[in-house]
C-alpha cells in the first residue's frame, strides 16, 4: 500500500496548468490557484491538495 503522501500528485504533472509570460522557468500559472496568496502561479513541486480538495 502506497503512503498518502505519494498518492497525491504535484502540479507539475497536472494539464491545467499553463506557461505565461513573465513567469519564471519552473512557474506556471493555474486558476484553481487564483484566490489564494500565489496569485494562480504554482511551481512543478506544490502538491495537488487544493484540487483535491475541490473535487479537481
């Protein structure tokens, strides 16, 4: 049985997010991010929790 921590994908594996200009090489923008204090800009490595926790 996998531990809850590796069930749990990261951004950098999800196809919402998108490249805009202005972000930095490993930042991409997501608008299930929008309302928190990132702004919608996430990086590969932030865990998927807020989707999940959204039903995403």
């Amino acid at each position: 049985m996998k531990a809850f921590g590796t069930m749990i994908s990261h951004c950098g594996n999800c196809s919402r997010k998108t490249k805009k200009e202005g972000l930095a090489k490993d930042e991409y923008y997501c608008d299930v991010f929008i309302d928190t204090p990132m702004k919608g800009v996430v990086s590969s490595d932030i865990a998927e929790t807020l989707c999940v926790k959204h039903g995403l």
